[in-house]
C-alpha cells in the first residue's frame, strides 16, 4: 500500500520565487551608554549645607544641585572689597597730587625727578587696583563654587554624598552622576571582515545617517531606532572587530545606561531581489537546494546559493528566477522527478501573503 501511495502524485504546498526589496542587515552585540556622564565634583572645599535634588530625578543644565557653606569665601570677598576700596583712595590721592604737580613742573617750581617719583607712584597704586579688582573676581568665584549646579541636562543617581559631610575639591568620588539618556547613545562591536560593507554603504548613502535598531537579548521586540553616529578609527587587534557607536532618541527611556542590547544595522535595501519563504529552503549533503516545480507539476531538485534571511524570507544569490514555482510544504516525501499535486495556500506560509 504504501509503494501506492508513493507511484501517485504528492501532495504539496507551492510558492513562487518573488522580486522584493530585500533589506540587508548586519547583526552585533551592543552596550547601551550614556550620551554624556559626568560626575559632579567640588571645586571648593567646605561642609555640605543642603542637597537640592531628589535621587533619581531628571535635571537641566543650570540646576543648582547642593549648597556648600558660603560664609568663609563671603568673609574672603568682603576683605578684598575693603582692601580695593583703600587701594582706590590711594590712588585718587596719588592722582590728585600728579595733577598739581603737573602744574608745578611747568612753573619750575619742582623738579623732574619729583615729577617721575610722583607718576611712577601713581602707576603702582592702579596696577594694584587691577590686582585687587581681580582678587574680588576670585573671591566671587569661590563664592559661585560653593553653589554646585549640574553641567549637563540628564538624570541625577544614587546620592554619593548627605548633608552636613565635610567634601573638598580634591575628593575622587564627587557628590552625584548625571547620565544623559535622551538621546542615548549603543556602542556595538562588528567583524573587521565586515568593516567593506560598512563603508561602501556610508559612501552610498549621499550623506545620509544608516539606521541601526537595538533588539532585546531574545531578539523579540526592537526596542529602539536610531542612526549610526560614529565608525572607530581602528581595528581592535586582539578581538578583530572593529567598533561602532549609534544614537537613540530613547523617547520612551527602554534603552538604559549597562544594558546589553542585540544591535542590527541596516546598510541597504537590495531592489528586486529574488526571494523564497524560508521552509522552501532544504539542506542536503550537497549543500542548499529547493524543489521546482516544472513543467507537467513534476517536481525537481535544484542547488541554491542562499543569502541572508529575514522576516521568513531568504534571499537567493544563485539558482533561481523570478516567478518559478518551488515547494514550500511537503518536501520530505518527494523525489528528483516526483509528480505533484498543489494543494491551497496557508496563512502560515508567506508565499501566501
């Protein structure tokens, strides 16, 4: 009975190779960074009054983020103001009595060595003017410094510092992290074998940024679209790759500062490529080949060059045209020459789309 079954047609399920944009990408392994981090230190040394943001929360550039006690660099400040305000009476003095003499030396009544003491002392007392006027702009420096505000717009970490500690400018730790996470930015490592690609396809590109998706790690959902921001000036030699590095808008804040992402780059769209559903594709001892189903519905194996596959779809190098039909279900039970019988289409199949 069953040499029987095998003499009459085999049912099948058939496809047809299709002309389709094939989209080329290539796939590596990505860490999620911040778009800028920066460590928020002292740049004066004194006891931590108060802390004004929250842990956790987000921060814009120019937000004052702790208050150091102020009231030594205030008492520092008021010394050289005082201290420019008796330089500035001097001067004056000094000045005042210049212009007399002026008018002395052109009488006679004094002579010129008076004269050039008289100048050369007024000169002094303006040039330490200018030396106070600068003592009182590093005083309110220090005054300013006691102020920390965050240098950059971003979210503010775990609090490295409480109230009433004791910091100075020399401390290695700082008070607090911001991490810039819009955008955000995926450094993400390719074979050296692939950097080619990489460039021909920025110099196709007219300019324009390749688009590179972050996927999570079981390569389920894409968790971000963004632009190829940066292609490393060197090979790593003791990995052979070469590094890349992307940035996201990160609007809905998925990617994360440490997080392991799968990063796929997308270098092209292949116009009218030929293309099989996946489960068309078998592999035997000779290497990839597909059913096609020719003249008569008979059934025969043809060897293939398959290219990369995506969304159920292989590209297909080598070995077929568009529009010839090929078995996509079924395959096990035939043979080179088999008769077929093509039965409907599913949904599970995407010739069916």
């Amino acid at each position: 009975m069953h040499d029987e079954m095998e003499k009459g047609p085999v049912p099948v399920i058939a496809g047809e190779a299709q002309a389709r944009d094939f989209p080329v990408y290539l796939d590596g392994l990505g860490t999620v960074q911040a778009f800028n981090s920066v460590t928020v230190h002292p740049r004066v040394d004194g006891e931590i009054q108060r802390i004004f943001f929250t842990e956790g929360q987000d921060v814009k550039k120019g937000d004052q983020l702790a208050q150091i006690d102020p009231r030594p660099y205030q008492a520092q400040y008021e010394q050289v103001v005082a201290k420019k305000a008796q330089d500035d009476a001097q001067l004056a003095n000094a000045r005042l009595m210049l212009s007399r003499n002026e008018e002395l030396i052109k009488n006679r009544v004094i002579d010129q060595q008076t004269y050039d003491t008289q100048r050369y002392a007024a000169q002094q007392l303006q040039a330490l003017v200018q030396a106070d006027q600068a003592a009182i702009d590093n005083a309110q420096t220090q005054i300013d410094y006691t102020r920390l505000l965050a240098p950059i717009s971003g979210r503010v970490g775990i609090r490295l510092v409480d109230e009433g500690n004791v910091v100075r400018s020399a401390d290695s730790s700082g008070i607090v992290v911001i991490n810039q996470v819009q955008p955000i930015s995926v450094v993400f490592t390719l074979p050296q074998q692939q950097l080619g690609e990489v460039r021909d396809a920025l110099q196709q590109s007219g300019g324009q940024a390749l688009q590179v998706f972050a996927v999570d790690r079981n390569n389920q959902s894409i968790l971000g679209k963004g632009t190829l921001a940066v292609l490393d000036n060197q090979i790593d030699p003791t990995t052979a790759t070469v590094k890349l590095k992307a940035t996201f808008e990160n609007a809905d804040l998925r990617l994360w500062p440490g997080q392991f992402v799968n990063v796929r780059l997308l270098l092209g769209v292949k116009k009218g490529a030929v293309c099989v559903p996946d489960a068309a594709i078998q592999r035997g001892p000779t290497g990839p080949y597909v059913y096609v189903i020719g003249a008569g519905d008979e059934a025969d194996m043809r060897s293939i060059q398959p290219g990369a596959s995506e969304d159920g779809w292989t590209l297909i190098e080598r070995g077929l045209t568009t529009g010839e039909r090929i078995v996509v279900e079924g395959q096990y039970r035939l043979k080179p020459g088999a008769k077929v019988t093509v039965g409907p289409r599913t949904n599970a199949t995407p010739a069916a789309q």
